[in-house]
C-alpha cells in the first residue's frame, strides 16, 4: 500500500484544508456532486418544489429535510443501480418556510407553525428509498423507480415483538397497541444482511407536549427520557402529541424500525424486542455461528452501549426467512471495566434485578424501559454513544461516543476518560474470541478527539496527524471494503475550532493507528452523516444535514441564519431558493476505490 509523503497516513489522498465558508469541499482529484435535495422529486406524481408555496401533500412525495444516515442496497448485486435509502431525521422551520421569521435588535423571533406548515414538517421526517443508477459515469435518481417509496411520520406501522399488545401501547386510536402512525426523530440506521432498511429513533421527546401528574404511571418512564420536551408545535394540530390527551403515545416511539424497501406497500415494523430508548443505529454484522448482531447506542449524556444478538440464523438463501429474525433474541448493556474487559449484561425479564419487585412484570416492561433495566444492572455511563460499526475485516467494533461536557471529574472512569469532555472519543472492543455474540471482551480507547496543540484538551491523535486532521464530535462512521474507519462530525463550531464538521479518514492498524486526514467538509451550519460505501468502495454517499442552520459567529456572516437571510444558499447558490440538506455522492476522477 502507498503511503503518504505527509503524515505518515496510510491514506494517501491530498488532505482538504480545514476551514469554514459556504460551501463543501473534497480531496483533489476527487468529484461531489449533490444527488438529492430537500424538494426533490421522489415518486413520478411529485410536483416541482416550490418552497414559498410548500404543502403537506407535496412534500409527502418529495425528498425530506435533514437527511442524516444513507444506506446503498444493491439491485442485482450491482455496485452502479441500487436503492438509497436516507433518513429524514428532523425539520428546521425557520430555514424551510418564508416569513417566520422576525429579527429585534439581532434577536430572532419566530411566529407559530401554521396547520399547513406542521402538517409539512410531519411529512418532511421519516425516510426515503428511492432508485438510483450510475450512468455515463455519473450517479441520478431513476424518477420512476418502482421501489420509490417516502415514509413520514404519518406512514401506518406495526409495533412487533415482546411489547407488541401491551396495554402500556394502547391508545385511543388503536385499541390493539399495535398499530402506529410514523417513525420519528431517525438519526443513524443500518442496512440487514438481508436487505431491509433500518430507521433509528432518537430524540422523540421533543415532539410531545402536555402534561402528566406526578402519580401518573408513565410519569417516571417519561421523566427519564425527557417526554415531554415540547420542542414541535405538533400538539397543537395533532392531539396524539399532547401526552396530557394521549398519555400512552410517547410509548409507541423509540425504537429501531425495519422497512422491507423491496415492497413499497410493506407495513414498516417497530422492533420492540431491540428496546426503546434514544436509539442512534443499528449497524449489523453476520456471526461465524450464524446469527446476526445488532450495535446500538442511546445518544444521551450517562447513557450506555448496547447491542442485540437474533435468536435464529441469517439464511443466505431464503431472504424470506430472515423477515422476522428481530422479534426474538437478547438484548444486551455495556459494562466497561477498568481493567480493560467489557461485561456484556442481557436484559432479560427474571434475571437479577429484573423482576416484578422492581416493577417489570414481563419482558414488554424491560424493553418500554430499557434505561430503567439499564441502571439496575449497572451499565457504565457512556459519554453520549452514536454509531457502532462492527468492523467484519479486523473483527473490532468501533464505537463513537460524541461528547459529554456535564462529566464531572469524580465521574471519570476508564472508558470515559476525560471531565468535561468536549471533543468525544471512539473505544475500539474486540469481542472474546471473534465471536461478536459473545457476552465478554476487551476495549480500548481508541481515540481522544479535540485538538492535539492544546496540551488540557488531552487529544490522542498520532503526531502525524496534521493541522487539519484533527477531530471532535464523532457521530457517524462507516468501513469501508478493506476494513478502513472514516468518521464524521456533529458539532465542530467554527467560532470555536475554525473549522466545520466533515468526514475524516481514520487509521486502526499498525504503525500510523490514531492518524487521520480530511477528505470532505461541509458547508458553514451543517453536520456531516450518512458515510456509506457502496460494496466494491469506489462510490461514497455523504449527507449534508441542517446546511445554513447557525453560522452566527462565522467571521464571514455574523448574524443569524434564516430562510430569507441564510448563512449559506447551498447547494443551489440561487437566491430564490432556500439553503437545503442534500446527499452528495463522491466518486474518483478516472475511476477506482475512494481510498487510496
Ligand atoms: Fe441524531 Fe445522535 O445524533
Ligand atoms: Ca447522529
Ligand atoms: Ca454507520
Ligand atoms: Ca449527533
């Protein structure tokens, strides 16, 4: 393998410089062209997007907002046709509709959501599968792809598994506590061995309002996620938001959903057996024995690191037989202990503490309070967990833990090493033996992210790291083809940094481990996700979410960012058009891997 003149990188592609301005940036000799925007048509009926004038029924048949994890499934095995399958993970109101938005002596004001603009919001969340094809070398959407399909929060779903029925799911709209409408809040997901989409969801409080009375039985449930937040004006025009009217809605949101992206009419299904949480992702690897094992974060400060191993194996040959393998299986918590083993504990109903006694009648009251089982085992207290990648080449599992600046310094232990933790970092876990269903094993720090010139920040990274290789805020991650790690970013500020979120290339083996390099970078406001290879690595999708969105104290900008007055009109650069999340796709000029 070539190795850099600079830095010692075992990648040796020529670094992006750091930075910040309106736009993106990839490495030299290297192409990213935007693919899919915010508006764009994704069923053949889609009218053009016409964002002054936007409606609900528009948007339910157009790309969505703030596209955050990407998925690529092969048709016919192809590395050149396939579905993209992107998650919408929340709206931006003030950067979406004109005239919301009123600025006092620099302070912004923002007027209430209309039914209309709610009702748009609802259908700009949930997610995407659409066709695309590379032709004449160049990746386009196939606007009348059969598989096409936008899921929003409105799209009819089954809740399946141990809590599936349960009175604690039951509502006035659905008296069998298994049917519900949408999917929120989906951060990161996954893409099954066996070809189904997998929504996370995240942050749902924030879409419930109302209240609850102290003796209310869901009070402490809810209290330990932060429902209701009320961040959405959704509860205003949809009751089942108002959790005072509604009480047992909040119960019906959090968990991993599955899509089958092959029918377009397929019922999606919410896996209530992978728990219910602040769920980041799902990412999946096949074990030796056959069964599949499922990496999952709860993206909270003090919350912990899971992961689910399927109770039957995957079959290769029967797509069919696998449709179900999420419904039975153990969930397991994270211990990290500090002599460097990691204790893998099930939450399973009757084991230890897991009993009647502590109010878990049945395994549906451990998954609907999965942080509550959590606790009881003592789990370790993560520092903010997103993407888990299992990493089949090396057999590792790479861990992005995002940033917890509330750790205090009597809260320090080993796998979360820094007070104050402002940067994050990624723990690197070698299951006992290779074998990822294995309830033991070991973990190391593999990175302290932040800047390596100021010596209190405590960085780890190689001193062949450059100026511009440096991270904070790991999110996203993905492996590519050969088993090589590139991170990306959720909340570099440039005021603070000088420099924007983007995708880093991040060396694990031998002697440049803890070395990394630029390759892509967003424009001024957004966050980088979605990094995914297709399976032969010579194409790379990138989601560019909340483009625009701050950039306040940007030297270049200074003031707030609006739908009229954004920091950025990316991608467009058209004054009649709004700034607008997109996924970008990264292909090699004259072809070839992306990493060299
Ligand atoms: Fe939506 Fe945890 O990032
Ligand atoms: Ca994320
Ligand atoms: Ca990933
Ligand atoms: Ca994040």
């Amino acid at each position: 393998q070539a190795r850099a003149q600079e830095g010692g990188s075992a990648f040796s592609f020529t670094e992006v410089e750091a930075g910040v301005d309106e736009t993106h940036h990839v490495a030299e000799g290297y192409d990213a062209d935007v693919l899919l925007r915010w508006g764009d048509a994704v069923l053949p009926d889609a009218p053009a997007f016409d964002p002054a004038n936007q409606t609900a029924d528009a948007q339910a048949k157009q790309f969505g907002y703030n596209n955050d994890y990407v998925g690529y499934i092969p048709l016919d095995g192809s590395d050149e046709h396939g579905l993209l399958v992107v998650n919408h993970e929340y709206t931006n109101p003030h950067l979406m509709f004109p005239g919301l938005v009123t600025i006092v002596e620099g302070e912004m004001t923002m007027n209430s959501l209309t039914k209309e603009q709610v009702d748009v919001e609802l259908m700009a969340h949930g997610g995407t599968i659409v066709e695309i094809r590379k032709v004449d070398g160049k990746w386009q959407v196939v606007p009348d792809g059969q598989y096409n399909r936008r899921i929003t929060a409105m799209t009819e779903m089954e809740l399946t598994g141990p809590a599936a029925g349960h009175d604690r799911l039951k509502t006035n709209a659905d008296q069998t506590g298994t049917k519900v409408l949408g999917t929120l809040n989906n951060c990161a997901g996954g893409v099954t061995p066996w070809g189904t989409y997998i929504m996370a969801e995240e942050n749902f409080h924030g879409y419930f309002s109302g209240e609850l009375t102290e003796d209310h039985p869901e009070f402490a449930n809810y209290d330990r996620l932060g429902v209701p937040e009320g961040s959405y004006e959704w509860a205003n025009f949809h009751d089942r938001f108002d959790i005072a009217k509604e009480p047992n809605e909040p119960n019906r949101f959090g968990y991993i959903v599955e899509v089958d992206p092959m029918d377009p009419t397929s019922v999606p299904k919410k896996r209530t057996a992978l728990g219910r949480f602040k769920h980041e992702g799902a990412e999946s690897i096949v074990n030796k024995d056959g069964r599949v094992v499922f990496y999952l974060g709860d993206d909270e400060r003090f919350d912990y690191v899971y992961k689910f191993v399927t109770a039957g194996t995957y079959n290769p040959d029967d797509r069919a037989a696998n449709m179900d393998l999420l419904d039975e299986g153990t969930l397991y918590v994270a211990r990290f202990d500090e002599s460097g083993s990691v204790e893998w504990m099930p939450l399973v109903h009757g084991e230890g503490p897991l009993t009647q006694e502590n109010g878990f009648e049945s395994q549906a009251d451990i998954v609907i309070e999965t942080r509550r089982a959590a606790d009881l085992l003592g789990a370790t207290k993560m520092d903010r967990p997103e993407d888990i990648e299992p990493n089949g080449t090396n057999g590792k599992v790479y861990v992005m833990l995002t940033n917890n600046t509330r750790r205090e310094a009597e809260q320090v232990d080993a796998a979360n090493p820094r007070a104050e933790n402002a940067f994050g970092h990624i723990i690197e876990i070698a299951e006992a033996d290779g074998d990822f269903a294995a309830t033991t094993g070991t973990w190391e720090v593999l990175l302290q992210c932040g800047d390596p010139s100021v010596a209190e920040v405590g960085a780890t990274f190689s001193t062949d790291t450059t100026v511009n290789g440096w991270f904070g805020m790991p999110d996203n991650c993905a492996i590519d083809s050969d088993g090589r790690l590139w991170v990306s970013t959720d909340g570099n500020n440039p005021s603070a940094t000088g420099r924007t979120d983007g995708l880093w290339a991040v060396d694990t083996e031998g002697a440049a481990r803890g070395t990394s390099k630029l390759f892509f970078r967003v424009p001024v406001g957004a966050e980088m996700c979605g990094p995914v290879f297709t399976p032969n690595a010579e194409t790379l999708f990138l989601a560019v979410q909340h483009p625009g969105d701050g950039g306040d104290d940007w030297e270049g900008f200074g003031r707030v960012s609006y739908y009229e007055d954004p920091s950025t009109r990316w991608p467009d650069f058209d004054d009649s058009l709004p700034v607008r999340p997109s996924v970008v796709v990264v292909t090699r000029q004259g072809g070839g891997k992306i990493a060299v």
